[in-house]
C-alpha cells in the first residue's frame, strides 16, 4: 500500500433461509436497501459461478444459492472491479464447504 492509502475492507452478510422460495425473495429487499447504491436498479446481473444468481452495483454485491443469500460490501471493488470474480470463488468455494459439513 502507498502513503495515503486505505486498507480494504469486508462487510458480509449471510442468510441462510428456511426455503429457496424464502431466499429469492429476499434478495429484492437486499438490494432495494442498500446503503451504498440506494437504488436496485443501480445493480447488474453478473456472472458468478456457483450461485443461481448474483448482482453487483460497485462495492456492493448480492447473490443466491438455494436457500441462502449472501449481501457483501467490499471496499476494493470501488477501485478494482476486476476483484470481483476472485471474490465470488472465494465465496464459492466457502459455501460448497459449508454444505459439505
């Protein structure tokens, strides 16, 4: 980091839903309330293997897996949207842990 810089920084949050039913609707709510873009129109679909469906509007991303539904603020990809896809591995391979067990 050079003189002047920010250390990036992380923000998630998980919901892990009783239904996958329970999990698409809420993403909608997610992303109507986000504090940075505070439009959900300011959100585009983005590919994110992995996860039936994923959105991102700058620092914020959303996405769906089943049931669970995932809002993550990450202050890198202000800058560095290409960090997006190593982001939603990370993400991936986390999650396909988890419901291993």
């Amino acid at each position: 980091m050079q003189e002047g810089e920010q250390s990036p920084w992380l923000y998630q949050q998980v919901y892990r839903l009783g239904s996958e039913k329970e999990a698409r609707a809420l993403l909608p709510l997610l992303l109507a309330e986000a504090p940075l873009a505070r439009d959900p129109s300011a959100f585009a679909a983005v590919q994110a293997p992995g996860f039936d469906e994923a959105y991102c509007a700058g620092a914020e991303c959303a996405a769906r897996r089943g049931n669970t539904v995932y809002f993550i603020t990450y202050s890198g990809l202000m800058d560095h949207p290409e960090q997006g896809e190593a982001l939603w591995q990370t993400l991936a391979q986390r999650e396909a842990a988890w419901r291993e067990g």
